[in-house]
C-alpha cells in the first residue's frame, strides 16, 4: 500500500515545483521593483500571539499543540501577528517606513475546496511606519502590478476597496455618538462579512440586536460610495477625506482606478483591520479573494503593551487560488509556460561520442559550469542517440557533441537543428552570444 500525504497538504513534484518557484520569483522581483525588502519568521509560534492578535475565527483554523517543553504553540497561519512582534521588538534598527515582505508557508486547519489547501504558500507585503493614504495606494499599486507580472489585467481581476474606519463613523453618525462601541461595531462588521456567503435573512437576525436591518445597511452602504466618487470636494470628515485622497489624489494619477471598485461591503475578517481594506477577485468569480489586506494601526501597540506605537499596513496574496487563475487564463499561462521553459531547461548537454574522450568532457564540462551555464551530460556511457534524446528532454539550448575532431566540437541548436563547430575554448562565449540573441 502507498503512503499517501495528508489531507490538504501537497507534493512537489519537479513539474509542480517549478510552477510553484515561478509564482515565488514573480512575487519577489515586483516587490523588490517597488523598494521593499525581505524577511522570515519561525514556522512555530506561541499560541498566544494568535489568541491575542488575529480573532476566533482563525484561532479555530490552527495546528496547534503542546511541545515537549509543555508550551502551547501553532503553525504559523498567517504573518501579521509574527510581524508585528518583530518590529516590536527592533523598530528603533530600522528607518522608517519598513517596506518588508516574506513568501513564507502557512498553515490552517480548513475545510479543503477549490482554492483552499491546509498548507500554502503566501506573498505578505505591510508598510510600518506611514499613516497616508499614499501609503496605502502603494500597497494596492504593489498588489495589481503583481497581478498585471503574470498577464492578468483589468478583464481578469478587480480591487474591492473599503473602509472599517468609515463603517464606524458613519454608523456614530446615523445612530448617536454612544450608541456603538467596540463589541457592537465588531458584531455588525462580523455580519457584513460574511453576508455574501449567509440568506438575506440571516443576516438580518445578526442584525436586529443592534437595531438593524441588511436593507438600511445597504442602503447606507450604496449612499456613501456615490458620495466617495463623487468629483466634488465636500466635507466629508477625516475617514471619508483620507479615502477621497487614496482614490483621487494617488491612484487615478497612477491610472490604476480601471482596476478598483469602491464596496463597502469588503470588511475583512481578522479583528485587528481599523482603517481602509481590499481584497481582490477574480472577474469570473470561480476563486476565492486571490489577496486581502489593510490598515492594523492598533496592533504594534498592542502587541508592545503601548511601548511601540506606529501605523501599518499589509496584505497577503495565496498561491493556490493565484495558481488557478494563472491556469485558467489563457493570456497568463502562456507567459508562464514560456518562463518555464526558459528557466528550468538545461543550457548545455554535453554528447561524449567518443569514451576516450571522457576526460576531456568532464573537464569542459566543469568549464561551462563555472562559466555560470547550467550543463547536464549522461553519467554511464550510452549511445549517441540516446544522448541526444536525453538532451531533448531536459529541454536544453545546445547539444555539445564530443568526437574524434577534438579539440573542435560540434554543436547543436536543439530548436533549430543547426549545426556549428566551435574551438571548446571559445565555447561559453559563443553560448553566451547566442543566448543573448535569441
């Protein structure tokens, strides 16, 4: 009987993880473009931090148990909290704003389905140290041009952009400073967010302890995105000033509002969100949110016990749902074919048609290798067809046949068939010139 691996968690294989290292080296060079550096954290935390710091719902989702010292600890499920901590306890090394990211892997104890795995990997870009909603318009320029890397446009993905902060103003303002605190404004944004996935009417019964309906909510809801988009410069009160700015003053410069739509409805559900949120879909809407994040300004003073106090913001973009769509994409998974291919090939296999001549391919071999080219040869002698097969399937550039004509060598462009003969000691510039004009 075959070993299979646990429910929810995934094998590599080398296919499998070359599309995973593509995803992985698309997230890094965007994020590295846009001036932000990278940074890990453990795999195991206390279970503390995530029963502090993230809300019910997640603390639920954990792996969690006691160690062989006794401490209760998780498998990371996200990074926030990890980060935080971090910056808590060094923020004074760093100038400010920190621009970090981390491609780290998670881990949540989940219902599996289409798009969510037990195990996954997640690019995590936050901002510390920056209050203005110019701040904020990185972090979602960050996300689309994430995005835009793997061929996906504006037809493909949308920014449903939001605020808790405005949630909270504009219900103080229709019900009476008072009439809301803290418990209450979680339990109404608890209900908004899941509200798209629950019946009308369950809703409403989440509702009516705080005296509300689901229809005076979108009603409110759907008056204050017309007075957002609105041209005029009324007054609108800091929260409704600082969105008006993240739309008009830094994302419609940048032409990135084709991109973003203003929904309220958009909450977020970890409990340490307090000002503007997003989250990103998939037009088709087959996916899960392909990346979700926002402003955490409480956190670091919370998790400093008030010794640290600095803004932040952050998302978190998955690479199994991204994955999905990069697959289903027509546009995107052309261009990840043709990074696959470019970059998982072999640039040389070196063809020893002569035994005798053993040595001296080994020592080309070692050449071409510490030229920087990656170069691949059969280990045990074998006949020259089946070398130049097995040059096929390792998807290299250029056979590099070794025979009696030595110290020339014949070479192969394996796409074109074209054959040249090469001094071996000019043999790596000539590769290198080839390859830059191909």
């Amino acid at each position: 009987m075959t070993m299979q691996s646990l429910p929810g968690f995934r094998t590599f294989y080398p296919d499998d993880c070359a599309g995973r290292n593509y995803i992985l080296s698309k997230w890094r060079e965007v994020a590295r473009r846009y001036g932000f550096i990278e940074y890990d954290g453990p795999v195991l935390e206390p279970m503390e931090l995530y029963e502090k710091k993230s809300g019910g719902e997640l603390v639920g989702q954990l792996f969690d148990f006691r160690d062989k010292g006794g401490r209760r600890v998780a498998m990371r499920p996200e990074m926030t909290p990890t980060l935080t901590r971090m910056v808590a306890g060094r923020e004074k090394d760093f100038r400010k704003p920190m621009k970090w990211f981390c491609c780290p892997q998670f881990f949540r104890y989940e219902k599996q389905q289409r798009g969510r795995l037990r195990e996954f990997f997640q690019f995590n870009a936050d901002i510390i140290g920056e209050s203005s909603p110019a701040a904020d318009a990185e972090l979602i320029a960050l996300a689309i041009d994430i995005l835009r890397e793997f061929g996906l446009t504006e037809q493909d993905f949308v920014v449903r952009l939001s605020s808790r902060e405005i949630w909270s103003g504009l219900l103080t303002e229709k019900k009476g400073a008072g009439f809301f605190g803290n418990p209450e404004i979680d339990q109404l944004l608890a209900a908004i967010d899941k509200a798209e996935r629950q019946p009308e009417s369950v809703v409403d019964s989440q509702l009516e302890s705080l005296g509300l309906s689901w229809g005076e909510v979108k009603q409110w809801a759907a008056g204050l995105g017309e007075r957002i988009l609105a041209p005029d410069s009324a007054d609108f009160g800091k929260p409704l000033a600082s969105f008006r700015e993240l739309i008009h003053a830094h994302l419609q410069p940048r032409g990135l509002l084709k991109y973003v739509e203003v929904d309220f409805f958009i909450v977020r559900g970890l409990a340490y969100y307090n000002g503007m949120v997003f989250e990103i879909f998939d037009r088709t809407k087959k996916e899960r949110a392909l990346a979700g994040g926002g402003r955490y300004d409480g956190l670091l003073d919370l998790m400093s016990d008030g010794k640290v106090d600095l803004p932040a913001l952050g998302f978190g973009m998955g690479d199994v749902v991204l994955g999905n769509l990069i697959e289903d994409t027509p546009r995107a998974a052309e261009k990840m074919k043709a990074w696959l291919a470019k970059n998982r090939s072999a640039d040389v296999f070196i063809v020893v048609a002569t035994e005798q001549l053993r040595s001296e391919a080994l020592a080309l071999v070692q050449q071409l290798r510490d030229a920087g080219l990656r170069v691949d040869f059969s280990l045990a002698a074998a006949k020259v067809g089946k070398q130049f097969q097995a040059a096929e399937q390792t998807g290299a550039q250029f056979a590099v046949l070794f025979g009696e004509e030595w110290p020339m060598v014949s070479v192969k462009t394996l796409a074109t068939r074209a054959e040249e003969r090469i001094p071996h000691a000019e043999l790596a510039d000539w590769i290198r010139n080839r390859q830059k004009d191909a």
